[in-house]
C-alpha cells in the first residue's frame, strides 16, 4: 500500500506554519513593547493623545519602541517621544 502524503504533514507546510508562527511571535513582542510604552506613560499621569497612542501602536521596529519606552520612563509630555534631538545614549 502506497503512503499518503498529507499535505499539512508535507515538509512546505511545516516550513509556511513555523513562518506563521515567528511572524505571530514578532506581532506579539510589537504589541506587547507599544503597550508597555503606553502604559508607562499613564502609570506616570502623562496624558497620551490619539496622535500619539496610533503612532507607538503602529510602530513595526521594535529597537524604536524600545527607545520610546526608555523616553516614557522621564518624559513630561507623550510627544517627547519622538524629540529625536533627546538621544538616548
């Protein structure tokens, strides 16, 4: 009897799910650094606009995000996140 050959048993199947799956990883460390930064922000009583919550949402790097969440931490308003004149160093 011949083997069946299913196709989400085929080796490409694997390969596109483990693809899916780091893509869904990289969606949840984006999502999970845009809220944190958010978070920070209200945690200190610092308003943050509309303006501001779609940009730090929308951001797809996540070494920026990053960046913004250190900015959170001292800021005075949600804009100086994106002051590129304060350099983290």
């Amino acid at each position: 009897m011949a083997a069946v050959q299913y196709f989400w048993r085929h080796p490409l199947a694997e390969q596109v799910r483990e693809e899916g799956r780091e893509e869904g990883r990289e969606q949840g460390r984006l999502e999970d650094r845009a809220g944190m930064t958010l978070r920070i922000l209200e945690w200190r009583g610092i308003p943050v606009p509309d303006f501001v919550r779609e940009r730090v949402q929308g951001c797809t790097d996540l070494r920026q995000l990053g960046v913004w969440a250190r900015r959170a931490l001292h800021a005075s308003d949600a804009a100086e996140l994106f002051d590129d004149e304060r350099g983290i160093r």
